[in-house]
C-alpha cells in the first residue's frame, strides 16, 4: 500500500492553500463585476481558484504513489539568506563596503574552502572591485561608507 | 520585384545599425561577457542579463537590446569550453557536449573540440539567422491582423505550452504559469488603479519587480543549492597550442552531416515556447546516435556528439528570437526579460514592431552576424583566456554572485526592499528546487499576465460582454483549441501519474 508521495502532496497542498487565498481574498476585497465586465477581481480570483485546481491535481495522484519529502541543505541555506539579508539591512545605514564585508564574511561557512581568512581576503577584493565598478565606474548611488553616528 | 527590394532595403538599414560604433562596442561587451558567464559554471546568461538589465535603462533601446542578446547567444559559445575541459557544462544548453566532449580532451584532442565546437556554433548559429531573416516579415505580415482576442489566445498558447512542453510534470508547470500571472496582477490594476494583493506595503504598489523575481529565483536559489557541493574534474594543465586544434580530415568529413542535422533540429526547436537550448541539444545527440553507422563510438569522444549538439543550441538561441520579436511572445525566460526590457523603454513587442521600428528589428537581427563572428574571434584565439578563467574555483565565485545580486538588485531603484523581494523569492526558488516545481514558467507568466488580462478585457469589451467572441474568430478559435488539447494532456498526465513514480 504506497504511503503517499509527500514532496508532491505538500507541493499539491501549497498550492491550494495559496490558490484558495488568492481567490477568496479577490473576490471579497476587490469588485468582481460580471464576465462580460470584468472588474479588477475577476481575473485573479478565477486565478485563484484555478491555482486551488491545479494543487489537487497535483495533491490527488500523489496519495496513490509513494516518496520520501526532500532534504534541504539548511547550512548553506540559512549562510546565503542571512548574507543577503545582513547585506539588505546593513546597505543604507553603513554603506556598501560593510555591507559587503558582512555578506561575504556569513555567506562563507557555507563552503568549508572558505576559511575566515580567505574569507576576508575576498570581503577586500570584492569591494574594492565593487567601489570602482559600481560607485566610479557605473555612478549607482551606494555610498562605499557611511558613518552612522 | 517591389518584395524583395523592400527586403534589401532593411538588410542594409540593420547593417548600418549594427556597425555603428556604439553599437559594435556594445555588441562586442556582450558576447564577451557571454562567453564570461557561460564559461563560469554556476553563473549563467539568465543572471548576467538580470543584472545588466537597469544599466540598460540610461542605454538607447537598440544598443540595450544587442548587448544583452549579444550576452545570451555568447553563453552557449563559452559553455561548451567548461563542459569539454571540466566535464561540467558552464550552462545547461551544453550539457550534452560533456558526453563526448569531454573524452575528447582525455584522449589529448581537447583543442580540436574547442574548435569544432565553436564552428558548429557559428554554424548552427548563422542557419539560425538566416531562418530569422526570411520568416519573420512573413509572420509579421500574418499578424498584423491579429485584434485584442488574438493577442489573448496566443499568450495563453504561448505560456501553457512552456508550461507542458519544458521538463517536470506539465501540470505543475501549469500551476506555476497560473501563480506567476497572479504574481504579475499584484500592484495597481492599470485600467481601474485598484491597488491588488498589496496589503499596505508600499513597496508593493508598482507591482513585484521582474528583475528582482529573476535573481532570486534563479541566482540566489541556484547558489544555495551549489554553494559548498562538491565540483567536476580537475583540468589537463597541459596548454592548448593552436597546432593541437588543426581537425583531421575524418573529423571534417563526419561533422558535415551531424551539422547540418543539428541545426536543423535546433532552428525547429528554438522556435517553440519552453524548448530551447537544452532541449535542442538533448534531441540532436538523440538523432546522432539514432542515424549513426556506429552508435557505439557515442560516449567515447565522438566529434559528431559534440558537432550537432553545439549547432543545434546556437541555432535555438538564434529562432528563438523569432516569436519573441514578431509576436511578442517569449519562448524562455531571457527572451521573456528581454521582452521586459523592451516594454521598460516604452516599445511593445509584437508584430508592430517590425514595421515602429524596423531599426531595431533588423539592427538587431544584423547585430547576430556581428556578434557570431566577434565570437569566433574570441573563442579560437582567446582561448587561453577562458582555460584560465576556468580555473576561478566556486568557493571563490559564490560570494561574488550574491554581490552581484544584491547590488544589481539594489541599483534598480535604490531601495532595499527589491533585495528582500529577491530574498523572499531566492527562499520560494529554492523551494520550488526541493518540491520539483520549475521557475521558468512562473517566470513567463509574471511578463506576460498583465499584458494578458488587459487583452482580455479589451477584447470583451469590443464584442460588447459575448464570450462566443472567442470562438467566433477563427484564429483565436484555433489558438484556443490547441491549448486546450495541452491542457487536456496535462491534466492525462498527472492522473496517470498515479500509477506509477514520474
């Protein structure tokens, strides 16, 4: 007896629950109209519940095949967000250059060749590269360093 | 003959664009930074053309459009150097060029490969410029009659047969066309300015932005997934010297075939939504091993397994300009950017704008000659350049890339609340990875939902509110037909998937 296909049911499950949302959320908040005058709703509720579909087309099969729920690599996962995050945050309050300094620095545990010190080596490099290509060379408005205080 | 004066007249206005001095140096920059970032495994066209995308907004339409086409069709020109030196394609169009390419280099004939390969592609390359050249004033020509309801079908055919056609479950493939439109609907309604799915975030208000959707998800989920995975093969230090690439007759004389084979199946290929590069070579090789007298010299440095697969990739790249410029329509995800990029300088793509703007559209199309054999120039004598570029190992690299991304993403509007819609989406991509749903589509659906709607409507509205319209038409009729029959497949599909493991 095949014990479900997981990955694909919380896949089919995902997507209904996000279908579902889309169409409800359409056609309560925002004017439906009718078909022949279609309002702002219409369309993305029709999405919606079309999304909602789809999700069990995909969710129903998936009960009658068996398969194990994926693995996902959590290090270099929860490395490469909160690099970008630390980077997003950091950008208007300390300037590129520690910004970069930032995601470079928690991006490398991800790759056990990227010791700390190579890790600020490459931290110097890129942003450097990233001052003259980006701040001298192309004029993009991110200042290398801000003092916050 | 009036026909093919007028014929003669756009070949030389595009020559004369695309020999321009601006237009030669940015057609120069991009095919450099193609064979750049398709040498570099882990960095692809799709990302490089993500990030050049908000330079190009200070840039003229034309030079922005040949630059960043010159960064596509140059990917697949480096890729093949990674996969025959590495064992490890620099984009996945070159997959299939490890197969046989690869043990061409441990047998010593690394060089022949590197250039063969760059002859098939410009092979493969120029048949497909040439296709481009005759068949596209004729499709024009066709469309030009196409009304609101037309456009809608044809988008919807366009995006639910990228859907089904590309790899993975065609049904999920729908699913992501459909959440992508949804994604696309979020920001102000253009006809009723009703803010949608924006719940209070201003961020939100001009709609979730195309570039910062591309990065995230293909960029930062693809560096999530290879950051710290263990890399492809060491390569041969010894160098390639220009005597070690001289072919043999043998290998001449059993490429012609294979190339002209690949880039047949190439040139059809490219031209379908959702089949591109990857598809085309897969198909190629299959066809190679299918017709040979010796299938069983495939997978041991065969020189035809890398002649057909390296033309018919190039000469997808080339068609799939096709649908893109005569109908609008994007067969992948770059010609779906580039689509953004046009509609960004304010040009609709579709079949008007062969006739708004025939200096873009045969400037361009002229810029594909230039670029090939700028291509040629750099892949035979640079190649040294490359094999050193190679050697930058991906632990070095990643970082970089997230720089990219989040400067490149940054730099569109100098807020950094597009670097966290980036984050969110390199989250959802790498969630899509694990779940074996595809971006591409969700992707396509973003560009196109909008456009989709407004058709829609327009169309509604000017048969007065009757649905009957539809079927009433008779090329939206077909269009429709056909995408039903898709559906109708992939719906099959999925039950049936019941039965068995896909």
């Amino acid at each position: 007896m095949p014990r479900g296909d997981r990955r694909d049911i919380l896949g089919g499950l995902i997507l209904v629950a996000i279908g579902l949302f889309a169409g409800i959320h359409a056609s309560s908040s925002y004017n439906v109209g009718t078909p022949s005058r279609m309002g702002p709703g219409m369309f993305p509720m029709v999405l919606g519940y079309l999304l909602a579909g789809l999700g069990l087309l995909v969710l129903a099969p998936a009960f009658l095949r068996s398969g194990a729920l994926p693995r996902p690599r959590w290090g270099p996962f929860a490395a490469v967000i909160l690099a970008t995050l630390a980077f997003a945050l950091s950008v208007n309050h300390l300037g590129m250059v520690p910004a970069i300094a930032l995601l470079t620095l928690i991006a490398a545990p991800a790759d056990a060749r990227l010791d700390f010190r190579r890790a600020l080596i490459l931290a110097a490099a890129l942003s450097l590269f990233a001052t003259a290509v980006f701040h001298f060379g192309l004029g993009v408005q991110l200042a290398p360093l801000k003092w916050p205080f | 003959m009036d026909l093919a004066q007028g014929f003669t007249d756009n070949l030389l206005l595009g020559l004369s664009v695309a020999v321009s001095w601006n237009n030669l140096v940015y057609c120069f920059v991009g095919v450099f930074l193609g064979t750049l970032v398709g040498v570099l495994p882990g960095l692809g066209a799709l990302t490089a053309i993500a990030l050049l995308l908000p330079i190009t907004y200070h840039l003229d339409p034309t030079s922005a459009i040949v630059m960043l086409a010159g960064v596509f069709y140059g990917s697949s020109y480096g890729g093949s150097t990674a996969a025959i030196l590495l064992n490890l394609p620099g984009t996945p169009n070159n997959a299939v060029s490890c197969l046989d390419g690869y043990p061409m280099s441990r047998q010593g004939r690394a060089g022949v490969a590197l250039l063969m390969t760059t002859v098939a592609s410009f092979v493969g390359g120029s048949v497909g410029i040439l296709l481009m050249m005759f068949f596209s004033p004729l499709i024009v020509a066709f469309a030009l009659d196409f009304g609101a309801t037309e456009y809608f079908a044809m988008m919807l055919l366009g995006l639910v047969a990228a859907a089904t056609i590309s790899s993975g479950s065609p049904i999920k493939g729908v699913a992501m066309v459909v959440l992508g439109v949804l994604l696309g609907l979020v920001g102000a309604d253009q006809q009723t300015g009703q803010m949608r799915f924006t719940f209070g975030v201003f961020g939100l208000y001009d709609g979730i932005n195309l570039i910062a959707v591309a990065l995230g998800l293909f960029g930062l989920s693809e560096v999530i997934a290879s950051a710290g995975a263990v890399r492809g093969g060491e390569i041969d230090r010894r160098a390639i010297t220009f005597r070690s690439m001289v072919p043999t007759r043998d290998d001449l004389s059993r490429s012609r075939l294979p190339l002209l084979r690949g880039s047949a199946v190439g040139s059809f290929f490219g031209t379908l939504p959702g089949a591109g590069g990857t598809i085309s070579s897969f198909m190629a090789y299959a066809l190679e091993k299918r017709v040979s007298r010796e299938p069983e010299r495939f997978g041991k440095g065969a020189i035809e397994g890398i002649m057909a697969p390296e033309a018919a990739n190039n000469a997808a790249d080339q068609t799939a300009f096709i649908p893109t410029l005569t109908l609008g329509i994007p067969g992948n995800i770059v010609t779906a950017l580039l689509i953004g990029a046009l509609m960004i300088h304010g040009i609709v793509p579709g079949p008007l704008l062969m006739t708004d703007r025939p200096d873009l559209f045969w400037g361009l199309v002229m810029s594909f000659w230039v670029g090939n054999i700028l291509l040629v120039l750099l892949n035979i004598p640079l190649i040294g350049l490359w094999i050193r570029v190679l050697a930058v190992p991906y632990h070095l690299l990643y970082p970089a890339i997230l720089m990219f991304v989040c400067i490149g993403v940054y730099s569109i509007n100098n807020n950094y609340f597009d670097v966290l819609v980036a984050i969110a989406f390199g989250v959802v991509g790498y969630g899509m990875r694990l779940l074996d749903f595809h971006p591409a589509p969700l992707l396509l659906g973003l560009v196109l939902g909008p456009l989709m709607e407004q058709n829609l409507r327009r169309g509604l509205t000017i048969a007065r509110g009757d649905f009957m319209v539809f079927l009433e038409r008779p090329i939206t009729a077909a269009f429709l037909a056909v995408t039903a029959l898709l559906l109708l497949w992939a719906v099959w599909s999925a039950l049936r998937s019941a039965r068995s493991p896909r």
